[in-house]
C-alpha cells in the first residue's frame, strides 16, 4: 500500500539501487539523514529521490525538542534544490511545532511530519487548521 519509501543515508549499503529497487516497486522514493549527517552525504542522490527528510531531532523516540541548528540545513538542501531544479519535497520531522514549522517553512521545507504537538494540542481541530495556513 505505499506510495512513496524512503530510505536512511547512514547506514552503509548500495543506496542507488535501493533507490531504483524501490522505482521498479512504482514508487517514488526519498532519502532521511540525521540532524548529525552532513547535506554532502547525500548530494550524489539528489537527482534520484522525490523527497529529501531532514531529520531536526535523533530518531529514537517522540517529543524531543526541535534543533535550530537544523534550518541551516534545511537552507542548504533549498538552496541546492532551487539552483539545480530539483523537483522533489523537502520534509522536516522531529520536534515540529507551530512556531518552528514556520521557521522551517521559511527555510524551504514545504512537507512536515507533526507528532507529539499535534496530540497534545487542546483543540485538534484548531491546531490542523492554523498548521494548514503555514503550508
């Protein structure tokens, strides 16, 4: 039932064809690097992925604090991505909150995964609908 795979740059194997492997399942497929992961590592792919993921927090486990030190990033992988015409979305996911989902869309990123804010949130309703003005 998926549409779209994405793969962690991290780990060490044949990335290219995991990424073709998953084209030839009629994917779209992306690329996730960790907030510690240089935007370099990935470069050479990003001519190959649909999706870019930044991840602002280490993955691990929900409700850790967003890493401003991520927006850089998020700036870099726009600006490649601007300057090279890419089509693919850049996401952001880990600690996303109002206030910090419009400094990352500021930065570029135009795809957001939301967790622990939403669920703690009041009013639900409420928070998706003032979340929807920042896309």
């Amino acid at each position: 039932g998926a549409n779209n795979i994405s793969i962690q740059i991290e780990p060490t194997y044949d990335h290219v064809a995991t990424l073709a492997r998953i084209r030839t399942l009629g994917c779209q497929c992306g690329i996730v690097l960790n907030p510690g992961t240089p935007v370099e590592a990935v470069e050479p792919l990003l001519g190959q992925v649909d999706l870019v993921l930044v991840m602002t927090v280490q993955p691990g486990f929900g409700g850790q604090a967003f890493r401003r030190e991520m927006l850089q990033k998020i700036q870099q992988f726009d600006a490649l991505r601007r300057a090279r015409g890419y089509a693919w979305r850049l996401e952001v996911d880990g600690g996303i909150d109002l206030a910090n989902a419009a400094e990352c869309r500021a930065a570029g990123a135009d795809t957001f995964v939301i967790g622990t804010s939403f669920y703690k949130a009041a009013d639900k309703d409420k928070f998706a609908a003032e979340f929807a003005r920042l896309s």
